[in-house]
C-alpha cells in the first residue's frame, strides 16, 4: 500500500515500477492513494517505458485513487503497452482507478491495455474526472485480444473477387465495473477529451465540451 498526502505547494509524486517484475496474486491487494492538496500537481502511476505481463490473478485487487486537489494539476496513470509485446496487464481479477483533478485547469490522463491469448477477463472500474475548471482529459484502452482470421485469408487475394471480410472479433473480454462503463467526467468548464484505443463502446464522457476519438485500427491488418 502506498499513500501519500502531499499537502500545499507545487509537488511532483511518482510511482514507477517494472511491469515485468509486478504481479498481484491471489487475494493479493494492492493499493495507491495520492492526494495533491492545494498547488500545481504532478502526480504519476507508471511502468516507466516497461513493456511485460503483469498479472492481476482472480481474487486479486488493484486499487490506485489519484486526487489533485485545488491548483492546475496533471495526473496520470500509465500501464499501457503495445501490440507488439502483446499486453501491459493480464487481468482476471479486479483493477480500480479513479483519477480526480479537482478544482483548477487540469490534465487528466490513462492508457491502459490488456492481454490477448489469453485474453483478459477481470473486471475494470476506471473513472476520470476533470473538476471545475477548463480540463484536458486523455483516456487509451487497449484490449488485444484474439482476433479471428480464416485460413484461406492468408491466401493470395483473387482479383476477381471480391474483397475478403475484416476478421472478426473472438473476446471475451472483461467487465466495468457496478456501472458496465469507464467514465469521463470532466465537470464544470470549457473542456476537451481525447479518446483512443480497440474498446471505445463501453466508455461514457460528460461534460466536454471538445471530444476527439481516435480509433485504433492496426489489430485488423493482416
């Protein structure tokens, strides 16, 4: 368990771990609570560049609370990875985020992903909220998992046929938590919200007035 109450002031907190080297077993909880109080924040949960397979078993908890208080904030939570190494997490237990800005201009921002063969089944309760203020909210979801694509697909393309269909999906995916959805919540004020990533039909935004969906496509190439 980490916490740590930063109180007045302009503070930096960083929590940086290996995603190789992390892993939540069985009943296992893990838990990470910030708070910035007043001041310009910077408060981060990260893998640090780290690319791996950190597990969080059935039974398991992850639980990190990010708050940034009064002040022009930036939080962020950062246990993505990429299509190459496959995954950032195997969750098949429990993953709990809430990332709130507070009052002030804030940056709020997750990228996370998950495994695929075998895919992940857990179950995911993220919120973001921005506060009162003129709030900038970042959100990547990442959810590799196994993408369904016929032999003959591998075959030469005749070009007198027509073209092929776009594999289908085979996932079985994880759950979000007592609501069924990620939030995005960026409160009071003139706000924007990017979001990018496989999985975007279960996330909820409210309360920008900018949004910005970038849809990530490359899972479908052959």
């Amino acid at each position: 368990m980490v916490t740590a109450n930063l109180y007045g002031g302009n503070d930096t907190f960083t929590n940086t771990f290996d995603l190789q080297d992390w892993d939540v077993r069985q009943l296992g909880y893990v838990r990470f609570l910030i708070d910035g109080g007043d001041g310009n924040d910077t408060i981060a949960v990260t893998r640090g560049g780290t690319i791996g397979s950190a597990d969080i078993d059935p039974g398991g908890v992850v639980e990190v609370r990010l708050l940034g208080g009064n002040g022009n904030d930036k939080l962020n939570l950062d246990l993505g990875g990429n299509e190459e190494n496959n995954r950032g997490l195997f969750l098949t237990g429990r993953f709990i985020a809430n990332l709130d800005g507070g009052a002030g201009n804030d940056t709020v921002s997750a990228d996370l992903s998950f495994s695929y063969d075998p895919a992940s089944f857990g179950d995911l309760n993220l919120s973001l909220f921005g506060g009162a203020g003129n709030d900038t909210m970042n959100f990547n979801l990442l959810d590799f998992f196994p993408v369904d694509r016929p032999d003959e697909d591998d075959e030469p393309a005749d070009p007198d046929e027509d073209p092929p269909e776009p594999p289908t999906v085979d996932q079985i995916g994880f759950t979000y938590g007592p609501t069924g959805y990620v939030t995005v919540d960026a409160g009071l004020g003139t706000d924007s919200t990017t979001l990018s990533g496989t999985v975007l039909t279960n996330i909820r935004v409210r309360a920008s007035e900018k949004l910005k969906i970038i849809p990530f496509t490359d899972i479908y190439s052959s």
